[in-house]
C-alpha cells in the first residue's frame, strides 16, 4: 500500500511538471537569421566597426566633446528616460517580492459597556474588553510557473526601459555632434561670403575706374553694385541659420539659448576621411539599443502570454494566523489558553469566468505577435538606416570632387575674366557670371562637404555607436 500511495504521488508530480510546462514556453528567436541581408549591396565578413569606437574618439573635436557631456548630464530627454527607468526597477523589485510569502500583522482592541436595564445580562466586570493581535501570511504557490514569468515580463520591461535610455543617449549624441558641424559649415560659408563681398568690392572699385576712361559704361558699374548687393543679401541669411542652430543647439543642452563655442579652424574634408568599417549585421543587433528594446519588448509580450496561459489552471495558495485573542486584559496574558492559529490550503480551477481568461490569453497572444512584428520593422528600419548612410556617403564623396573641380575652374575663370576685361577681350557680363557662378558653387561645395558629415553621424549611430 505504501508503495502505491509513492506512486500516485510520483505520477501526480511528473504529471504536474508537464502540465506546467505546456503553460510556460520559453522565449526564442533565430537573430542571425533575422539579420541576414540587412544591409544592400554588403558581403563583407570583417568584423570591425566603427560602432565599436567610443564617441570621444569618434569626435575627437575638443568644443564638441565638451558640448556632448554637457548634453548628457543635462539634457531633459535624458534624465526624463532615466527617470521612466527607475519606475521600471521599482515595479521589477515589486515583482520579485510577489514570490515569497506575504506577512501582516494587525492588533485591535474593543472596550462596551451593557446597559444594566436592557434584556442582556449585565457582565460581572464593566465596561468589556475585548483585545486581539495576529500574523496573518498567504503565499501562492507558483506551481505553473505564472509569477516566475510576471517577473521575467517585468525584467524585461526594464531592459527595455535601460535601452530606451541608450537609444536616447546615442541619438542625443548624433544630434549634438550635427548641429555643432552645422555650425562649423555655417562659419565657412560666412568666411567664403565675406571674401567674396570683398571680391565684389574690388571689381566694383575697377569698373568704376574703367567707367572714367570710357572702357566701359555705367551698366557695367549699376550691374557690378547689384552684385555686391546679393552676395551682401548672404549674410542674414548665414547669420540667422547660425543663431537658430546655436539656439537648437542649447536647448539639446538643456539650458537657455545662448552662444555656442566651437573651433574655427576645422577642416570638414578631414573628418574621418579614412574608409569607415561597418561589421557585419549581427553585430548591430547587440549595439543598437533600439533593436535591443523591441527584443525585450518582445520578451515582456512573451512572459505575460505565459502568465495568461497560468491563469487558466489550478491556483494553490496556502494561508495561515497565529495569535492571541481574549476579554480582559489579565485573560490576555493568560497562555496557552489565549492563542489561535489557523491553517487553510486551498485550490481553485476556473471554470465559468464570461470568457475572461481566454480572452486574456487570446489577446496576450496576438500582442506577441505584434511585438514580433515591431522588432522585424526596427530590424528593417536599421539596415535602411545604414544601407542609405553607405550610399549617401558614396555618391556624395564622388558629388563633392566635381564640385571642387567645378570651384577651381570658376576661380580661374573669374581671375582670367578680369584680365580679359581690362585688355579689352571680355565684357563685364564675362566677369559677373564667373563670379556668380564661383560663390554659388563654393557655397554647395560646403554644403556638400557638411551632408557627407552628417551622413556619417548617421551611419555611426546608426550601427549602434555612441555608447
């Protein structure tokens, strides 16, 4: 007999066991192959990234780094991320202690008196006390695994808070390190408008002389005036860029707006113009904290289908009192006599709930699924990002070396067009269209020259660097 009752009660642990686990699954997923192909036209099997590359190396400008802590300590994206972690940390704590015991302890105490004239008969001892305490604990016994995956869902919440705070980070990082190279480009923009109203000035000055010795009329000298004039008009225009840049640029910073400090002897060609490595696309996956949010996103939808799924099977939870109880204040400290305790088991199975429980699971279910669809968009989202950065970089590198060509030539252009002109072999339409055309070109040439920055800002966060 004894060797029977052994059996059933092995037979019944084997079976909860796989009951329990059909209720909780753990989480998978195929990231390398989920990763493959992520970026166009890239067969590369080097591992080296310049995601690896910590930012103060990255940008090695002194003003820049100095700008970039600055943002980190202060700005109020960043401490407000940081602030949303904490929340998550105190709900994961919270979670953890939901799989021990719960203990209360309560004390009360009453004092009546009966009238002498009702119907009950007066106590031998007025007024009536009445004194109890007691520890009262329960504990659910987590059989199928459900508050193990409450906790896991709310672990993974957090991670997912914590690269929420990365990702704010390294988007801060690149937003601080472009408008700071948009203001660098802004000052060489506003150096080649100055040098070109100069230039304007001097040509000015000329055909006004050769105006007087009839070389030419006062067309000549009404159209050189016009010129200077728009090369003039550059300037508010430059400056205003410059001083909402500086004012976008404080408010990443977190402080009001106000001037920003920056190098004025940068040359834009020289940032990072070795070729720049970008791994293979697995890595990514481990360094953009964006990805790793959706993927704890993911985990948190795939814990809490597990708790939907334990909710739906028998819950054991045991609770228990211990305490003294008595009328009379000496009956109280009278023991054994004044103790109780008690001791319940108790296990309940849904049966008839309006569907609620299936509805739960149901739904808990389809939020995985969409969680699983939020992480392959991230996942897309990240190889556009860093397949548009590598072509970008491309054909504006090949953009900007006719451009520079474009700008020697017009230079040249513009010098022999003076001299012609004061030989008598060009006219002073000659001269204003090769210096219009000079400015023009010099001014996109920057801008160029500023886009192949930023994209490669971009390509670097967007391989997960900055953290």
């Amino acid at each position: 007999m004894e060797t029977l009752k052994i059996q059933r009660i092995a037979f019944l642990v084997i079976l909860m066991a796989l009951v329990a686990g059909c209720a909780v699954q753990p989480f998978k997923t195929n990231l390398s192959v989920m990763a493959k192909g992520l970026y166009r036209d890239s067969t590369s099997v080097d591992t080296t990234t310049i995601a690896s590359i910590n930012w103060h190396d990255f940008y090695a400008d002194p003003h820049l780094q100095y700008l970039i802590q600055q943002a980190l300590d202060s700005n109020l994206n960043v401490r407000l991320a940081i602030n949303h972690l904490a929340q998550a940390s105190q709900y994961y704590k919270q979670s953890e202690a939901a799989l021990f015991p719960t203990l209360n302890f309560g004390m009360d105490g009453s004092l009546s008196n009966i009238s002498k004239y009702g119907n009950s008969q007066p106590p031998k001892v007025v007024p009536i006390s009445d004194l109890k305490w007691s520890l009262a604990a329960s504990w659910e016994v987590d059989i199928w695994g459900k508050l193990n995956s409450a906790k896991k869902a709310q672990l993974a919440t957090m991670l997912q808070q914590q690269s929420t705070v990365e990702a704010t980070r390294t988007q801060l990082i690149a937003d601080v390190a472009s408008a700071y190279y948009q203001l660098v480009l802004l000052d060489k923009q506003k150096q080649v408008t100055l040098q070109s109203i100069a230039n304007y000035k001097k040509y000015l000055s000329m055909v006004q002389s050769m105006m007087k010795s009839a070389q030419v009329n006062a067309v000549a000298v009404l159209q050189a005036k016009a010129q200077l004039a728009s090369a003039s008009a550059y300037l508010p225009q430059i400056q205003l860029s410059i001083v909402t840049t500086e004012n976008y640029l404080s408010q990443l910073l977190g402080k009001a707006s106000s001037a920003i400090s920056r190098s004025d002897s940068l040359n834009l060609i020289l940032f990072h113009p070795e070729p720049l490595h970008i791994g293979v696309p697995v890595q990514m996956l481990r360094r953009r904290p964006d990805v790793l949010a959706a993927e704890y996103a993911l985990r948190a939808a795939h814990e809490q289908f597990n708790v939907a799924t334990a909710d739906m099977y028998p819950q054991l939870s045991l609770t228990g009192s211990f305490g003294t109880e008595a009328t009379g204040i000496t009956n109280w400290f009278n023991l054994p006599g004044s103790i109780f305790w008690s001791a319940v088991a108790g296990l309940t199975q849904p049966i008839f709930n309006g569907r609620t429980l299936r509805t739960q699971r149901e739904v808990a279910k389809l939020q995985e699924s969409a969680a699983l669809l939020t992480f392959k968009q991230t996942l897309l989202n990240a190889g556009e990002e860093v397949s548009n950065a590598l072509a970008s970089i491309r054909y504006l590198q090949q953009q900007a070396v006719y451009q520079k060509e474009q700008v020697d030539a017009l230079k040249k252009a513009y010098e022999y067009s003076q001299e012609l002109l004061m030989n008598g072999y060009a006219t002073y339409l000659d001269v204003l269209n090769a210096q219009n055309s000079e400015l023009s070109t010099e001014l996109s040439l920057y801008n160029t020259y500023n886009s192949i920055i930023q994209q490669k800002i971009t390509l670097y966060r967007a391989l997960g660097g900055g953290w």
